[in-house]
C-alpha cells in the first residue's frame, strides 16, 4: 500500500503497558487504531494522545462472540485492516505448578492463546476479501516463547505455542498476502514489569535485579515491522533489555 494512503491497525491489550506504547506510536505515524480491552476507561486514557486516530472497542479477547463483534465494527468504521498487534495477554500467579487451579491455567490460555488465535482467525478473513487485499499480524510472543521464568508454566506455554500460531499464520497467509511475524519482548520497563527493578526469582534459587528498557523500543520495532511492504516479513525479532539474563546458562 502507498505510504500516502490512510492506513488501519489493531491493538489488543491497548490499555496499559506494551500494548498502549505501541498504540500511541502507531497513532503517531498517521494509523486510525483500534483500541481493544477490557477496561474502556484504559482505553480512553491511551486514546487521549491523539482521539481523532483512535477507535475505542470494550471487548475480551477470549470470547468468540466479542470477536466477531469488535470486527464487524473495524470493518464497519475503517473499511479495512492492514495491521493486528496481537498484544493482550495475562500470566497466572507465580506458584509451584502442584498448587495451580485449573481456572487459574484456562484463563491464561483463553486470553493469550485462544484470543490470539479468535484475532487472528477474524483478522484473515478481512485481509482476504478487503481491497487492497493482504494486511500484516505481529503476534507478541515474549522471550518466554523460548525460555521460562521459574513458576511460569501457563504463561510459558501459550507463548511456546504463540511461535507455532506464528508460523503457521504466516505459511497460510502466503497465498493471500497476509504477512505473519513474532515480536519477542524482555524487559520491557511497565508497570508490569517494575518488579525486575525490585528483585525476582532466578533459576538458580536466587533473587536479583534485572535490567529493563524503555518500552518505546518495543513500539520503534513493531513500526518497523508494519512499515515493511508486504513482500517482506520478518517472522521474528526479539528485543530486549541488553544485560537481562535471557542468554547464557543460570
């Protein structure tokens, strides 16, 4: 698509964290943005960078009929999609995996896994019948999608299976100019993430500080990403805090 023509994306999980960083950046370089989350008063405070770009949609992510509806009105209000952040996502409490409540286990994977893939699924069967046809989906993976955190197997195993959804997306959408890539994310500075400035568990037992960065590097790679044409992809990137204890043996 021209640079010049008006572009449309998508952000789950847009009212808080990663996922408000990165709508606001998007608002920023020209996109009308779908904003979606639970909480509609989270929404409206990311809106409030630029409320002319942004389109608020309630909704979660986990239930089907929620889905269909938050698109029906993308489709309705911007005619188009070019761009899904598949963001939202939760973790469950940081517990030793006997001491796990079923319910704890199903509502980590509804959001990040089942509402990924519900995204995902609506988001294709736009691309394909929209003209232009095509579009691009970044799924947020996080560096969990390769190594976990101690006490983490909800968490840890739906952003393993975010890298199959990924590849398989991507596979599938070759045929109708969907490009599907991965942002894996570490340490991103939220509030999410501002106990690593306090001190979490280690693999070895311990616990220590780690190192964060800002999150508008997430947003400055997820731009790059969506500013590829769509003959390009990159299927995965990772960014993450330099000094965080992702690589190496602990």
């Amino acid at each position: 698509m021209s640079q010049n023509q008006q572009q449309y994306a998508m952000v789950t999980g847009a009212g808080s964290g990663i996922g408000r960083a990165c709508a606001q950046a998007l608002m920023g370089a020209g996109y009308r943005v779908a904003l979606v989350g639970r909480r509609a008063e989270a929404l409206q405070e990311t809106a409030a960078a630029a409320p002319a770009q942004a389109l608020l949609l309630p909704a979660d992510v986990g239930r089907p009929e929620q889905v269909a509806a938050l698109f029906e009105r993308v489709e309705r209000e911007f005619g188009r999609l070019d761009l899904l952040f598949n963001n939202a996502g939760m973790s469950a409490p940081a517990v030793p995996v006997d001491e796990l409540s079923y319910e704890q286990w199903q509502a980590v994977v509804d959001v990040n896994l089942t509402g990924s893939f519900l995204c995902a699924q609506a988001a294709f069967r736009l691309m394909k019948r929209q003209s232009p046809r095509g579009g691009r989906i970044v799924n947020n993976g996080s560096i969990s999608a390769h190594a976990p955190r101690p006490n983490s197997a909800p968490y840890t195993a739906t952003k393993h299976a975010i890298t199959g959804l990924t590849k398989s997306l991507a596979l599938d959408g070759r045929a109708f100019d969907i490009a599907v890539g991965q942002l894996d994310i570490g340490n991103a500075l939220t509030d999410m993430a501002y106990k690593m400035t306090q001190g979490v568990p280690q693999a070895n037992g311990q616990i220590a500080v780690e190192p964060t960065m800002d999150v508008r590097h997430v947003a400055e790679a997820l731009l790059h990403m969506a500013a590829l044409p769509l003959s390009a992809n990159i299927l995965n990137m990772t960014v993450m805090a330099t000094n965080m204890p992702f690589v190496g043996r602990g």
